[in-house]
C-alpha cells in the first residue's frame, strides 16, 4: 500500500489543527509551519508526479476495506498534477500572505489555508462520489474564511452571496449523489463507472438525471454561465492572497467533471454516455463571451481580472466538453495556465490599489511606486491570460482550437475563442494603458510604503508561467499520458476493484 | 543552432540595454548596435550557403503533439528580409542614440526595439507556421509598447491601442487560417506546406483559409480598408517609425503573402482579393498623402500606398511580378527609412513636422535637403535613382494584367497611383525645403550633426547605387528571392536602366509630369479635397469602441445586478432544464413495492407542509422563521425515530438544539424583520418558478424512494461486527467505513467555528467596532439576566448531562451514540450554563481554550488515523480488542474510540468557541452591567434604548 497517496492529505490536516492548537499566539511560527508544510506538499506533490508517471493509477484503500465498500483514494497522472498545481500556488500564497503582512489583518489565516489546501488535495484525490463532496465541503468553508479574511463591509456582503450560491450547490450535490445512488446503489466512482453502463431501464432515467445535477453542482464550482454570478463579487472582494489561492477553486470544478463524465457516464454507459457533452460547448462558449464582454466593460481591475477567470473557465470548459484525447490535453493545460495566471492576476491588482491614490480603478491617477515593474508585470500576465503569444495562454488556446477541428461546433468554438482573446486584448490594454501610462496629478503622499515581497510573489507566478510556456513540450507530453489514461477508464476501474487489502478479511 | 541563435540574439539582448543604461546613453546605444551586429554577422555567416542555392533548416522540437516546433528555415526570401531587418536595425539604433531626448528613457527604447527587431527576425526564419503566429503576434505587442513610448502623450496611448486591436484581430484570423492550412497540409511546417500548392488549392477549405490568412497579412500591411491604423502609429518616436512603420513590420503582411506565394497565388480568389486590394490602397492612400499636412502622416500614407503596390504585384500572380514586388521591398525599404528620418531631423531642428510651417528649408539644413530630395525624387519615381526600376518594372506589369477581361482598369489606376505618388514627393520637397526662407519657424533650423544624418545618408547611397547599377548592386540578391518567393518559377531578370521606348515608360512620364502639375495647382487641388469630405477612420474607430466598451459595461453591471435571487433563479432554471431533458421517456415510479402510510405518520407530514406553507407566509419575521425552521429539524427526527433510525435522530435533534441556540444569539444583533426585496411581478414570477422547482424535487425524491436494489450498505451491514468490532452500524460507517468522511465533516465543523472566530474578532477591531459599541438593542432586556432557577438547574444537570455524554461516546460503537452525539450533548449542556450563569462566570472555570480543543480534537482523529500506519496498513484501518481489567467485565477496546474521541472534542469546541465569540460580541455591545450569576436586581429599572443612546 503506497501510503503516499495520502500524504498530500494527511500533512496539512495535521499541521492546521496544530497551528490551532499549539501556534496560535505565535505568527512567526505559524508562518514557519505553514510555510513548512506547503513546501512540503510541494516535494510531496513532485514526488506523486513521479509515482503516476510509472504506470496505471494506483488505488488506496482506507481503512484497508475492499473497493468499493470503503473509500479509496486513487492517484493518477490527472490527479498528481492538480496536486502539484495546488501546491505550487498554497506555497507562494503561503510565502506572499507572510511577506505581506496579510496573515496579520486577520485570525487564522496559515490554519485556514492549511486546511483550504487539504480540500484541494481531498478532491483531486479521492475516487469516492460522497468523498467528494466531503472535500467539496472542506473546500467552501475554509474559502469562505479565507475570502472574509481581513473584515470589512464590502467582503462580508459578497461573502453572503458566495456562501448562499454555493450552499445551494452543496445541496443540489446531496440531491445528486442521492439520485446516483438509488440507481446504482454505490458511490465509488469506479465502481459507478461499472454499474452506469449496466443500469436497468428503470435506473437509467434516474442515473442521467443525477448525472445531469451533478454537472450543474460542478458547472457552479467552475463559474460556468448562468451559475457564475457569485464569482465576479466574491473573487473582487477577497484578499489577494486569498484570491489568488482561489485561481484553482474553479478548476475544482473542471476536474470534476473531466473526471466523472469521462470515468461514469464515458463511453461505456450505455444511455448516459457522454451525458455532458452536449451541455458543455454551448455553456463554455457563452461564459467565454460573458467573461471576455466583462474584461472590455470592466471599470476597476479587481472585476477585469474577475471577469477573465472566468472567460478563461470559459476556455477551459470548451476543452473539457469536447471530450477527446486531445481536447482534454488542452484543457488540462490551459487549467494550469489559466490558474498561474489568474493567481499572478490578482496579486497584480492588489498592487496596483496599495500604490495608487485611486486604488485599482481604472482611470487616470499619480504616478504609482514600481509603476514600471508593476506595468511590466501587468503586461505579461494580461498577455497569458489574454491568450496571446508566446505564453502559454496561447499554446493552450492553439492547443483547443487544434482539438475542437473535429468536432461539429467547430466554427462556433474558433470564432468565439478567437473573438474573445481579441475584445479581451482590447479591454486589457484599454486598462493597462490608462492605469500604467496615463499618469496624472502629483505623486501621492498620503499611501504608506509598499512592502517588497508581494513583488518577489508576483514575479514567481510570472516565471512559473514562462516556465510552463518554455517546457511545454514534457508538460503537454505529461498530459497527453494524463488524458490518455482518462480515456481508458478501465485501467481506473481495474485499479480500483482489483485493489487488495493489506489484511486478509472476511469478506461476504 | 545558428538560425535560432539569430532570431534569439536580440531577445537575448534586449535586457541589456535596459541594464547598460545605468553606465550611459553610449554604452546603451553600442550594446543594443553590438547585439544586433553580433546577429547580423551570425546571419552574413550563414549567406553564402543561401547563395549558393542551399535552403537551411534548423528543427527544436517543443510541443511535438501540437505540430509546434521551434523550426527554422534559411533561404533566400528569408535572408533578404533578416538582412533588411538587421541592417535597417543597426542604422536606426545609431539614429536613434542621437535622436533621443535627454529625458526620453533609452533603456527601455533599445529594449522594446530589439524585442521587436527578434520577433520581426522570428517571423521571417520560421519554418514552422504556429511559431511564425507566435512571433507574428510578439511584433504586434512590441509595436504597441514602441507606439505608447511616449506615455505621457495621448495620441500615443490611443494610436498604440488601434494598432494593437486592428494588427492583433489580424493576427487571431491569421490563427485560425492557419490552423485550417495545416490541416490541408498535413504539417505545419512551410517546407511541407509549400510543396502542397495544388492541394491546397484544391481543398474546399482553401477559401476560408485564404481569406483569413489574408485579413492578417491586410492588417499588418495596412491594406484598405485596414489601413487606419499606421498613420496613428506615427505618434511613436521617428526611429520607430522608420523601422516598424515603414522599413520591416508592416513589411510583415507582405512577406507572408510571398512566403506562402507557392501555396496559394495563381487562383482566381488570388487574383482578385489581393491585387484589387493593392491597387485600392494603393491609389487612396497616394491621395489621400497628397493632403497630409504632417509631415509623418504624409509619409505613412505614401508607406500604405507602396504596400498597396507591393501587395498588389505579389496578386498578379505571375513571377515576373513577384520579382517586381521583391525588387520594390528593397527600394522602398532604402528610400522610405531615409525619407523619416530626414522627417525626424526637421521635426528636430525646426520643432515641427507641420509642412504648412515649414518651407526654404533648403539654405538652412542643405545636407538634410539632398538626403530628403534624393530620397523623395526615388519615391516619386524619377530615373536613375531606385523607385524609378521598381516602378517602371509594376507599371510594365499592370500594362499587360487584364481585370475582369479589361485591359484598361488597372494600367490606368497604377498610372494615377504614380501621378499622386509623384505628387506628394514633389509636394514634401517643394513645401519643406524649397521657397523663400521664413521667419517664424518655431525653432532655428540646422543641420544635425553627423550621428543624426550617418543613417539616412547610407540609405541614399544605396538608393542611388542601385539606382545607377541595378544589375551590379542588386541583380543577384533580387533574382535569388524572387526565385525562393516564386519557388524555383521566376526567370532571372537582368535589372537595367533603360527599357527602350516601351508604353511603361510613357506611363511613368505621365505620372512624373502630371504629379508636377498636380502640384502646381495645389492650392486648388486642397479646397476640392476639403470640399469633398473625407471620411476619418480615427473617430469611427474610437467611438466604435468606446461604444463596445460602454455597452459592455452596461451589459455586464445589468446582468451582475441584484445577483443572489438572480444567482438562485437561474441555478433553479438550470436544474429544471437539465432534470427534463435528462430523465426521458420512462415513468417517475420505480418497481419497488411503495407502503401504505399509518395515520400516525401523516400528522407529523402535515404538520410539516403546513409549517413550510407558515414560513413562506411569514418569512420577514425572523425570529419566527428561526422557531419555524427548528419545527421542520424536530419532525425529521421524529421521522428518523419512526424508521427506526435512532443515532440520526438523536444527532438531528441535538444539532437542532444547538443551532437554534446559536442562531438567536446572532439573531440578537441583526434585524428582526427583513423588508420587501422585490416587487409584487418578479415575486410572483420567483414563487412560481419555486414551485416548479420544489415539485422538481418532490418528483425526484419520489423516484428515488419507488426505487430499490442491491447496494453497498449490505456489506456494511454484514461487516460492521467482524471487521469493524462493532454492533452499531451506523457508528461503524461513521468511524471506521467511512471514517475519511467524518474526518473531513469535523475539520468542516472546525473550519467553520475558526472562521466565526476570525469574522467576528474581525468585528471588534476598527471600524466596526465602533459600530458595535453604539448598537442599540431593539427589544427590551429582562432585569432578570440569570434567573436563579435555570442556574440552579443547569448546575444541578450539568455533572449528569456529561456522564450521559461520556456514556454515549463510549457505548457509540454498538449502541446507539457516538462521539459527533456525546459532544453535542456534552457542548448543549455547557452552553446552557452560558444561557443561564452569564458569560464571564463560565468562562472563568472552562478547562481549556476552546481553539485547543478544536486542534486537539482534529489532531487526535487525524493522529489515530495515521497510527495505522505504523502497522503498514491504510490510515484510518482500525484495530479493536478485548481488555479485562478487574473489577469490571470483559469490553472492548477500539482505536475507533480515540478516532472518536477527536469527534467528540472538535464538535464541543466548535459549538463553545461559535458561542462564546457570539457572546464576546454581545459583551461589547450590551452595557456592562452585572454579570454574575444569581444577580437578580428587581430594583434595576429597565434600560431603554433612549436612555443608551
């Protein structure tokens, strides 16, 4: 049994509780735990890249009962990045809310976040339908914590809006995995996907409308149009480490999906085959438009870079929803792209608003602090999410357009991407070039000193982006393995059912 | 790796430059020379090999899966346009250092320049077409960084925006036009795509892909009616515009449509798209010039003009033409970069560029003068100098291109094109630098100093090498581009001055001497171009998009508005949606035998409908609400009774307690009525849509509950006493099954009463304190705060209510229980002594800091689950076993117990630490008065709220 699997779990939902229990009236502390322990998961997370990369997934077993009784955590090549993605973004969120003194505008920001990225890491790994929702759970709570860090009036009415949509979402979520379970009578997903194609008649009719819920609950987590209201004002409203820590929420949402329409309702379910196909291209292509009309009307930042994570979901969802080989090896990419760059966006914005007397709205204000390197990195981020070249942002566009060629939608899709980088472009340098070139009035006095590390975050995140751009060729290669092995679920399944336990039990 | 090394060097470079500036304006102007040289010569390296006729190929591979390599490609087009490139770089950079304000940030000039002098260099040595895109869309960039050089200057800002939205639109269209011919293809390669002319012509998908890949090259070479663009981008520095604006980037378009010549010319769709809309351009913009009273705007329109030429040429589609507008590149890169920089050294000297303030400049900059004259007499087509060749060669061509079966159309419109090109050169010798001297030039004028006149002097010279030895100086290198332009079909032409009396040359007589007369009647010429009016692209442009802008504002904050009923509806049409189109043809009952309801089970049910009907009826009154809620959580647990599910119904109503408990604590300080949101229409239109929506739900509970099949509870059920060591199933599932899930659900529960912390210390610091202090209490207090009964008897319950607690943690595992219970019991029990003794009474006896007890608590579960490993088994695998320890009998020990002790103390601690903070909040806000327990002052009179206030 590779007790690794778990560890990405297990390590931060130790550390929160101890920094609750023994740091809490010590910051330097906690800030070196957390700290520790998102370096850790890092390593960690590199290690479970190298474990997934040797072969077919590997399934462990909790509490040592038979798939699919208990439940089982499964790491794949899929799940091993979306890990590795967490963790890369939980350290330099980590790293970014010590260097800035954000963890101390507030109670408990290490603990939350600690127990933020064990949710994250819950739900990339686990192969069980309720465990799921469990880390769907773990996930809305500490965001929502996380999102209100730091008090103020505008924070906590866009936090009443995230948490009641998503609560709702939690909900629909027990209505559908009800539903799933009445027709299959598991909850195991490999297990599911066994009985989905096997489902009588009688069960069918049931199963796709639980299916179909489902991908709404998972639709909302990824702020697909109409279910994204609560993103634009909770996304606007957090506090930039948090949001920037949030850039992977949506992509939750994403894996999702990918997962479950791939391994349950794929190929092989009989009348739910492919259930989310058809739902998806038209959803992604409208929050694309939505998003990308959002960038051009935007009137601060902070709602600009909103309105683009959620285009870039739009994108993103365009891939998933094609559901080849191919599109889902775009769609994973662009996801890791999307988020650096998202995360990379919103350190951006805020700071722009700390160095500017009109903070992050965009109309002319005094000559900023760093205005040049802050510029500068604006300029690059807005590129990567705009899709342009040569960050990754296009490779990935170039990546779905490439898939989506033999699909029927084909022209819908390549006419709104492309539409949309061009209106994004457009809203993008319309905002860049007023907040960074069109200096008006004197110098402030009034803003207090800018700290350094919030620089230091930003410029990481930008250089993970042209990492990614630079090495695209193992990293596509990765995940083109990665979605190779989504789209032979019987390796999953076999994993899973054929997993033994350590003790010998008495099985019935 | 020399061919990547090229196309890397300056952007390699380009960060020294923005380094070398802190030692000097010479050291930075020699390093961005010194990296362009080093590319250059890496380039000169590689010549002869191209002379020779060798085409090199350099192949990185990056993303292999996508077709997208880093694929160079080396022949003789390529060469030609990298060595245009660099050698038209390194004399920019020279003028540049000279032309360059003191103030004017160089470091970040040199930059930008070569980041856009790699792009330009990548585009033309791509092999490979997606990476051709991606240097393609790199030039775009930097020209809007080199465009808004200038920050300060608005029409800088908005010149660069236009040219970035216009080149960048292109250059998406371009994308998908690509991506269709590489399908065609079968590579993305160009060596392959090149060789694939037929059948891609052949190809259904030759027009879409023509066209797109077209609205690129338009845009980027400012083709009509594209070319709005470049004159705006004039507002960058000159250096700039000699170099993107004239010489190279806008070049770009030009050099795609020859490049890819071999693939896609000799249609008809060719013919016509491409050199109808060279003439076009060609002939507007050269009227258009004519009238420009900017100098700058003057030559960027002559610039759109002759890439009308050109691009019209490369349309005829023959090779004689495609070597015409090879040899036409050349000249007009020569003549048109000296032509802007001689703009530049007058807009220097004489502190305007306006022609209408200039004039008899001639005595006072001479040497200006003969570089600008020569170079417009070559523009406007005069012989002996280069333009002359080039153009005698396009009119030899037009002569003999008939369009639509007409053999006059084009002749007669390039012979126009040439008269009001002769026109404007004339005009801008003859305004500039001709006529009498004038006394009020906003500056004195003056020659520059050699650093300033060395670039465009060198161009000249060039121009009239060529001019004077076509053959000698250019033959060679415009026969070998034509040939790798028209791939291997062009006859190698001998360039000569004089033709014999052919009918071109008339034409060109025509041109030279009408363009004279032209402008012999100027002032005619511009009340007749005022009286007509013509259309300007700027405003249009700009109110289009400030349009687009608006509306998406407008539409965005319309649709985000009011969003959480918004938010909801749509979730709820998006269900229903989704439920009916998913369910299909079968019927909503299931097989399974339905049971008939007892008359007991229905008072329970109709008290619930009629419970849910009074909350929609009274739902602003929340106390009311909360009462009303707390009704439906006790008749679940009564449902949960009925079926026999006692655990549930013990957690369900324990957890009722609580949060009704908590939930009127908080209620204390919110309003206790909440107004109208909405009006009557859209109230009823969400009533309805809530209706569909809950009989939604209804029909799916009904499906689910007719429905019945083997399930993975039978294992449960079998396998909770031998292997989970309990007769309890449903704690059996809780620790041990499904242990992993409760241990996600307390670290919910921790999270939850962590960030109730954080939100309400958030509340007493700032601001918002303030704001609690001065809270008034809407409703009366009771002078009673501690009513000694209830202290009594919570005193007197609390030792029982724990040992009950302790007894259900410690039966859970086969009995009713469990430790998520036992802390529930346990917390309620504690809170009540909250309820009754006051705050601070409590507070002074807790053991332990409720944080710690939340820590301890997920620590503890998560510490027990991974003990197993220490046995190498999975976290959370359980072990259980049997202890006698005498006196007592024989029980059983089980690590699930430890798991749920964890349970027990993270439930106890959320509960405590939700409500202390919600009394710490409401210690702040009361006035403090006494707070002990059994303080009852019947003498106190009763606090209002005028008297607080």
């Amino acid at each position: 049994m590779n007790h690794w699997i778990i560890a990405p779990i297990v390590l931060p939902a130790l550390v929160a509780p101890l920094i609750v229990l023994a740091l809490r009236y010590d910051l330097l502390l906690q800030r070196v735990a957390s700290l520790a322990a998102c370096a850790g998961l890092l390593g960690l997370a590199v290690g479970l890249i190298a474990m997934a990369g040797e072969g077919p997934p590997q399934a462990y077993l909790l509490g040592d009962w038979p798939a699919p009784f208990g439940i089982v955590l499964v790491l794949d090549r899929l799940s091993a990045m979306m890990v590795l993605l967490t963790a890369l973004l939980g350290l330099g969120v980590a790293g970014y809310a010590a260097g800035s003194g954000w963890d101390t505008r507030g109670r408990h920001f290490h603990a939350l976040l600690q127990f933020q990225l064990m949710g994250l890491c819950g739900a990339f790994l686990t192969g069980d339908l309720f465990n799921l929702f469990v880390f769907f759970e773990v996930l809305l709570i500490a965001s929502y914590g996380l999102m209100l860090h730091g008090g103020g009036a505008a924070r906590l009415k866009a936090g009443v809006h995230y948490i009641v949509a998503n609560l709702a979402g939690s909900t629909l979520f027990l209505f559908a995995v009800g539903a799933i379970y009445a027709a299959t009578g598991t909850l195991n997903m490999a297990d599911l996907a066994v009985k989905a194609g096997s489902a009588t008649a009688e069960n069918a009719d049931l199963l796709r409308v639980g299916g179909l819920l489902l991908l709404a609950v998972f639709a909302l987590k990824a702020a697909l149009v109409p279910l994204h209201f609560w993103l634009p004002t909770a996304y606007a409203a957090a506090p930039a480490p948090s949001a920037a820590l949030f850039a992977v929420m949506t992509k939750v949402g994403a894996y999702s999906v990918l997962r479950v329409y791939t391994l349950i309702f794929g190929a092989e379910a009989g009348s739910s085959a492919w259930l989310a196909a058809d739902w998806l291209i038209p959803a992604a292509l409208v929050t694309l438009a939505v998003g990308a009309v959002g960038v051009l009307g935007a009137r601060r930042l902070g709602a600009l870079v909103c309105f683009s994570v959620v285009a870039s979901m739009g994108t993103v969802m365009a891939g998933v929803g094609l559901f080849t080989e191919r599109s889902a090896a775009a769609a994973m990419f662009y996801m890791a792209h999307s988020t650096l760059a998202a995360a990379a966006l919103f350190l951006i914005v805020e700071l722009v608003s700390e160095r500017r007397t009109r903070g992050d709205r965009i109309a002319p204000a005094p000559q900023m602090r760093h205005g040049e390197l802050v510029g500068g990195f604006f300029m690059v981020a807005a590129i990567a999410m705009a899709g342009l070249p040569p960050l990754g942002g296009f490779l990935g566009k170039l990546m779905v357009l490439d898939a989506a060629r033999a699909d029927p939608a084909v022209w819908w899709i390549w006419a709104v991407v492309l539409t949309g980088s061009l209106v994004m472009v457009v809203g993008f340098a319309r905002a860049g070039s007023v907040l960074f070139w069109r200096v008006e009035g004197e110098p402030a006095e009034g803003l207090s000193k800018p700290a350094n590390a919030p620089l230091w975050a930003t410029g990481a995140a930008l250089a993970a982006l042209a990492a990614l751009t630079v090495w695209a060729g193992p990293v596509t290669g990765y995940m083109e393995a990665a979605a190779a092995q989504l789209h032979a679920p019987q390796d999953y399944v076999d994993a899973v059912l054929g997993a033994q336990t350590v003790a010998a039990r008495a099985l019935p | 790796m020399t061919l990547a090394l090229i196309a890397l060097t300056p952007f390699l470079g380009a960060l020294l430059p923005a380094l070398m500036i802190r030692t000097g304006r010479n050291a930075c102007a020699v390093t961005a020379g010194g990296v362009t040289l080093f590319a250059l010569i890496l380039l000169l390296v590689e010549a002869p090999a191209v002379w020779r006729g060798e085409v090199l190929l350099q192949r990185v591979d990056w993303m292999p899966g996508l077709g997208l390599n880093a694929t160079f490609m080396l022949d003789g087009l390529g060469l030609f346009f990298a060595g245009l490139i660099l050698g038209i770089g390194l004399l920019v950079i020279l003028y540049a250092r000279f032309y360059l304000d003191r103030d004017d940030p160089m470091g970040r000039f040199y930059s930008y320049l070569l980041l856009f002098q790699g792009a330009m260099v990548g585009i033309v040595l791509s092999d490979n077409v997606l990476m051709l895109l991606i240097f393609w869309e790199l030039t775009s960039l930097s020209s809007f960084l080199l465009i808004g050089y200038w920050r300060h200057a608005p029409e800088g800002r908005q010149g660069a925006r236009m040219a970035l939205a216009v080149t960048g639109m292109g250059g998406l269209a371009m994308i998908g036009g690509m991506l269709i011919l590489g399908d065609i293809a079968g590579s993305y390669d160009l060596s392959v795509i090149l060789t694939k002319g037929e059948a891609i012509q052949a190809s259904p998908l030759y027009l879409p892909a023509l066209l797109l890949i077209l609205l690129g090259c338009f845009t980027k070479s400012a083709q009509f009616p594209f070319h709005f663009w470049l004159p705006h981008a004039m507002a960058a520095p000159t250096p700039v515009s000699a170099y993107l604006h004239s010489a190279t980037m806008v070049k770009a378009g030009i050099f795609l449509m020859a490049r890819l010549w071999p693939a896609l010319s000799g249609t008809p769709e060719w013919f016509y798209i491409v050199s109808t809309t060279g003439l076009v351009t060609m002939v507007i913009a050269a009227v258009i010039a004519l009238f420009k009273d900017d100098l700058k705007a003057l030559l960027a329109f002559s610039t759109v003009s002759h890439l009308g030429l050109i691009t019209m040429l490369l349309g005829f589609g023959t090779p004689m033409a495609a070597t015409a507008a090879v040899f036409h590149i050349l000249n007009h890169a020569t003549f048109k970069a000296a032509l802007f920089m001689s703009a530049g050294i007058v807009d220097h000297a004489a502190h305007t560029r306006d022609i209408r303030r200039l004039g008899g400049l001639r005595r006072l900059m001479p040497a200006t003068f003969w570089v600008a004259t020569i170079a417009a007499l070559s523009m406007a087509g005069a012989p002996l100098l280069n333009g002359f060749l080039s153009k005698e060669m396009m009119l030899e061509e037009a002569v003999h291109t008939p369009w639509l079966g007409l053999g006059w159309p084009i002749p007669l419109l390039a012979t126009v094109g040439a008269l009001f090109s002769a026109a404007y050169s004339f005009r801008l010798i003859g305004h500039v630098f001709l006529g009498p001297q004038r006394d009020d030039y906003p500056a004195a004028p003056h020659d520059p100093g050699p650093g300033l006149l060395a670039a465009p002097a060198l161009l000249v010279a060039g121009v009239v090498a060529i001019g004077l030895a076509p053959a000698m100086v250019a033959g060679g290198l415009v026969n070998l581009v034509a040939d790798a332009v028209t791939g291997g079909a062009a006859e190698p032409v001998k360039l000569k001055i004089w033709h014999g009396l052919t009918l071109a040359l008339a034409m060109s007589a025509v041109a030279l001497v009408g363009g004279y007369l032209l402008l012999a009647r100027y002032a005619d010429a511009v009340a007749r171009w005022r009286r007509a009016g013509v259309f300007a692209a700027k405003p249009v442009f700009d109110a289009l998009i400030a349009l687009l802008a608006a509306l998406a504002e407008r539409g965005t904050s319309a649709l985000h508005a009011g969003t959480l009923p918004r938010a909801l509806g749509a979730l709820c049409v998006a269900l229903l949606a989704m439920g009916f189109a998913g369910w299909g043809e079968g019927a909503l009952a299931g097989s399974r035998e339905t049971l008939t309801p007892p008359l007991i089970a229905l008072a329970p049910w109709a008290l619930l409908i009629g419970t849910c009907l009074a909350a929609a009826r009274m739902h602003h009154d929340r106390l009311m609400m909360v009462l009303l809620t707390s009704v439906v959580g006790l008749v679940v647990s009564l449902g949960f009774v009925y079926l026999s599910a006692p655990d549930l119904a013990l957690t369900q109503i324990s957890v009722e307690v609580v949060t009704t408990v908590l939930m009127l604590l908080a209620l204390n300080f919110l309003p206790k009525d909440s107004p109208d949101e909405t009006g009557p229409m859209l109230r009823t239109a969400q009533a309805g849509l809530a209706l569909v929506a809950g009989l939604g739900a209804a029909a799916l509970s009904y499906a689910v509950m007719t429905r019945d099949g083997p399930t993975i509870s039978e294992f449960h059920v079998a396998q909770s006493y031998p292997g989970g060591g309990g007769t309890n199933v449903v704690n059996v599932i809780l620790v041990d099954f499904r242990g992993f899930d409760t241990f996600g659900e307390i670290i919910v529960l921790a999270i939850a009463a962590l960030g109730i912390y954080a939100l309400l210390d958030g509340a007493l610091r700032g601001p918002s304190l303030g704001r609690v202090i001065s809270w008034v209490p809407d409703q009366e207090r009771s002078k009673d705060r501690h009513p000694m009964m209830l202290v009594v008897a919570t005193r007197f319950l609390l030792p029982v209510s724990l040992v009950v607690g302790l007894f259900i943690l410690l039966r859970g595992h086969n009995q009713p229980g469990g430790g998520f219970i036992a802390g529930l019991v346990v917390a309620i029990a504690l809170v009540m002594q909250y309820v009754a003794s006051g705050y601070a009474w409590t507070a002074q006896r807790r053991p332990m800091d409720h944080h710690g007890m939340i820590g301890l608590g997920v620590l503890v579960a998560g510490l027990t689950g991974a003990g197993a490993w220490l046995a190498d088994r999975p976290f959370l695998t359980s072990a259980y076993g049997y202890v006698t320890l005498p006196p007592l009998e024989k029980f059983e020990l089980a690590t699930a117990m430890a798991f749920d002790l964890g349970v027990f103390l993270t439930v106890v601690g959320a509960v405590l630490l939700a409500l202390e903070n919600l009394s710490r909040v409401a210690r702040f806000a009361e006035q403090p008065g006494p707070d002990e327990p059994m303080d009852v002052d019947p003498s106190a009179e009763p606090r209002t709220a005028q008297e607080k206030g």
